[in-house]
C-alpha cells in the first residue's frame, strides 16, 4: 500500500498547515517566501486557487460517472458492522477522489471499474504489480501451488532455485524470505543491531521504509522527532533513530562520528518524498563513511526494483551489505526478500550460536511458504527480466519527454525526474536535494487536482505525489494518450491560474 497514505501522507503530501501551503497570488506571506527561498515560483498561489476550483469540477464529473461505486462506499459506510471506515484498509479513503473507484478486475496495464469505466493503470498499487497486473506465470504458478499445499512451514524444491536465482539477479549470497518490506525492513534492522551491538539507526528526512516503528522520523529544525502522525507509540524513537538531510555528506560525518550507528537504512533515490535523486558521489561517501565507522549499509530497493534488472545497486554498481526489496518482487503475491552478504552471514551465526535460543524476533508464519517461494520463482524466471525491464525503461523515456515537452510548452515552473520505470512531475524548476526541498515544492491541492483530472481522463497515477510507473504492458499509444491527457490537465489548471 501506499507509503503516502496513512503514515507518510503528511509528510509527504501536505494536507494541513505546513509551512509550505500557499494561500494568496501576491500576498507574500512568510510561507510564500519560505517556499520562494526552496525554489518554488511565484505563481504558485494562483495555481492552487485553480488547482480548488478544477478539483472540484473534475470531482464533480468522477461522482456523476460513478453510481454503483457510489452506492457501495455509502452501504460500506453507512453499515454498523464491517469494515471500519468501509472499506478493508482505512488508507483506501485516503484518495483523492469524493469516494473509492471499487475494482472489478485489474489485468497487464489497465483496470476496471464497477461502473465499467476502463483506466490504464500508472499506479500499479504503488509497485505491487509493477511488471504489470496479473502476469500469467505467476497466475499459473499460483494456481499450481494452491492445489498442492499454499504453506506447511517446509522447504519446497522451489527453495534452491529461487535461493541461487535471487544471489544471481542481486549480487548478494544469502538470502530470507518475508511476507511484507516492512517486515524485511525490520528484521534486517535487527540483525544489523545484533551483529554490530549498536543501538542507533541513521534515516535520511523524508523517508518511508514501511510500518518500522524504528524508522518512523522527522527532522525539524535539526532535531530527530518521532513523526507526529504516529499512532500509539509509546517511546521516543530518537532516542535510538538519527535522522539527517539526503545528499548531505558533512551530515553524515557527524552523524557516524560518535560510533554508535549500527545501520543506515536508505532508498538509493528517495521516492517517498517526491523523488530526490543522489547528488553525484553520494553513494560513494555514503559507503565509504559506513565502511570507516563499522556501520552497515541497507539498501531498500522496494521501489527502485524500477532502475533495471537487479535494481539500482545492479544498474549504478552499490554495494550494500543488506538488500531489501518487496511488493512487486513476487508478481504482486505478498513476499519480501532481504539479502546480504558472506560477512553478514558469518557474524550472523556467530550471534545466533551464542544466543540462548527461543524466539528471535524474525519470522510470521506464513513467509517463506510454498506458495512465496512458487510465485517469486514465476516472477524472476518469467515477468522480470531483461525484456521486460527494457519495454518499462522505453515507456517511462517516452512519457518523461512528452511530460517534459508539454511543461515547457505550457510555461509551467515544474520538472520531471526518474529512475528507470519510475517518474515524478516535481512542482518545481531545480532538482530536489533534500526533504526540505520536497516539502517546500508539494501542493496538496495541486496534485489532487491533477490527480484527479488524469482519472477523468483514464489515467491512474499514484495518489498524493502523483507518482508515475510504467509496466512492460503499457503500449506506446497509452504512454502518448497520458501525455495527452496530461498537457490537457495541466493547461487548463495554468489557464485558470492566469486568470486569476
Ligand atoms: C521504500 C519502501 N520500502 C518498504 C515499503 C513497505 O512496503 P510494504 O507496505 O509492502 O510493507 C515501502 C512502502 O511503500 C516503501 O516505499
């Protein structure tokens, strides 16, 4: 699910009273020179009055379209039993649009809904299905296993080959199984805690590595606070999170300086916070300041899985000593896989043959089955491979150039970053460096709206930032009709804004 909803919504798309809302044209408020000061343009206020105005007619035109989704989210509501919030995850109504589009099926690029509206879908539930909605190996390789046992707590005959082809497309040797990211995430944490017997964690400001308490930050005014948006945590994660800026290698001296950092968890380029992109020789600092201060590198490729066959680590040469990647990795069946390498293992055995036994805070019982280890199988021999990464990479080019073209054309202070697959419409000229930059360029209102005028127009991107991911599915004539709808979309909101 999406990074964005639930936990990281706030921070990543500004809902409430940030600094960075806009209200006025003109009225140069302290946020509107806050946000001038991060590179936003002037006309940014105008934008969002007529990023309002055009979000309420297109929401207008998503309920009329919409009687039977509809009815189902008022009988979901409505019901004094069932799903709280009507629907099975409360972040579902997180959207933008008035209510949620209920699904009738999903398959390669496109979805459709109960109302019968077709949509290509750009969203891909936020890289679940990113080689596309129901691939048939993986659907066979289901189907198969369910009819032959979906979990014994057993090895299958499945284990070795997908043990060799993970060490084979990743780089790394050893290799576990889980059901989520966010459970890969914290059990590589843990680990790296207990080899290193470091208590800090260092994040980088911006982040989302899933629902891992120990990762859950901000950074304010220089200081670690646990995210506001938090519900129910009982103890302070500063006390054992370090939070510092993205691309900030001074920061990260001092951060490692005192010895005490048992792992930096990091995206290779931040996707969860708009896109921010390492600045050249980030990594390389990166893993030679981790290298100098015993402290462990974790790469969570759950998104950049999109930079190319073995993830942006393959694609760009990094060598982290843990690697994570979820969602998409079985085809969209719910697994994980955390990787590291033959020192991790070593020291691992080490910590493990000293322990007294019992529980190790690594598990849940369903990973590891039979039906994960059949369905990554499918999906590494079958659905990501080398052809399907390059029909992905050709689609996100052509979209990101005609997204490009249409931003100049249309006068729009805006640029469009990528990795691989993957693409962001950045409501700002630069490139962003940090989560400052980040939060200062988002609009709630502005993305909403263009959120919401691309489904009217039969583009599903990813809620909040707008994210865009492209499958191997997608055809050349459905990358050009979202760049279409996309000019379409954004010359009436810069329309409006001019008249304003
Ligand atoms: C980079 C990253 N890591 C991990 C996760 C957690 O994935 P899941 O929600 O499948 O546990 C996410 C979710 O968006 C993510 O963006």
């Amino acid at each position: 699910m999406p990074r964005h909803a639930g936990e990281g919504r706030r921070i990543d798309s500004p809902a409430g009273p940030p600094h960075f809302v806009i209200t006025f044209f003109g009225n140069r408020s302290l946020a509107v020179q806050d946000a001038e000061a991060q590179g936003v343009e002037h006309g940014r206020g105008a934008l969002e009055m007529a990023a309002k105005s055009l979000l309420a007619r297109e929401s207008a035109i998503y309920e009329a379209r919409r009687p039977l989704s509809r009815t189902a989210w008022n009988a979901g509501k409505d019901k004094s039993a069932g799903f709280y919030a009507g629907v099975p995850l409360h972040w579902m109504t997180d959207w933008p649009m008035p209510f949620p589009m209920v699904l009738r099926y999903a398959q390669g690029a496109r979805l459709e809904d109960i109302d019968g509206h077709g949509l290509v879908d750009l969203c891909l539930g936020d890289s679940a299905a990113m080689f596309g909605h129901a691939p048939a190996p993986v659907a066979a390789a289901l189907a198969a296993r369910a009819a032959g046992g979906l979990s014994a707590m057993l090895p299958t005959q499945d284990s070795d080959i997908v043990g060799r082809l993970l060490s084979e497309r990743f780089g790394l040797p050893f290799w576990q199984v889980a059901t989520t990211a966010s459970d890969a995430n914290r059990f590589a944490l843990r680990v790296a805690r207990a080899l290193t017997g470091r208590k800090v964690l260092l994040v980088f400001d911006g982040c989302y590595h899933g629902a891992v308490d120990d990762t859950l930050v901000d950074l304010r005014d220089g200081r670690t606070v646990t995210r506001p948006s938090l519900l129910g945590q009982a103890v302070d994660l500063s006390a054992t999170t370090r939070s510092i800026p993205f691309n900030d290698i001074d920061a990260l001296e001092a951060a490692l300086a005192p010895g005490d950092v048992a792992v930096v968890i990091a995206e290779p380029v931040m996707t969860n916070c708009s896109m921010i992109q390492p600045q050249p020789g980030f990594h390389a600092a990166l893993r030679r300041l981790t290298r100098a201060a015993g402290t462990l590198l974790l790469i969570d490729e759950t998104h950049t899985l999109s930079s190319g066959l073995g993830g942006y680590c393959a694609v760009h040469g990094l060598e982290p000593d843990i690697f994570v990647a979820g969602k998409a990795v079985a085809g969209g069946v719910p697994a994980a896989v955390w990787g590291f390498t033959a020192d991790i293992a070593a020291r691992l055995d080490t910590v493990r043959a000293a322990s007294p036994g019992g529980h190790s805070g690594i598990g849940t019982t369903l990973s590891g089955s039979a039906l994960q280890l059949a369905c990554l199988r499918a999906c590494l021999e079958e659905v990501m491979t080398h052809d399907a990464y390059g029909r992905m990479t050709a689609g996100a080019e052509r979209i990101a150039a005609g997204l490009e073209a249409s931003i100049r054309e249309i006068g729009l202070p805006w640029h469009v970053t990528r990795v691989g697959a993957r693409l962001e419409i950045v409501l700002r000229r630069q490139p962003l460096r940090n989560a400052v930059d980040a939060r200062a360029a988002a609009s709630h209102a502005i993305e909403a709206a263009l959120h919401l005028a691309l489904l009217n127009r039969g583009y599903l991107v990813t809620p909040f930032h707008n994210m865009v991911l492209v499958s191997p599915c997608l055809s050349p004539e459905q990358a050009d009709g979202f760049v279409e709808a996309f000019a379409d979309a954004a010359a009436s909101l810069a329309a409006e804004a001019g008249s304003i």
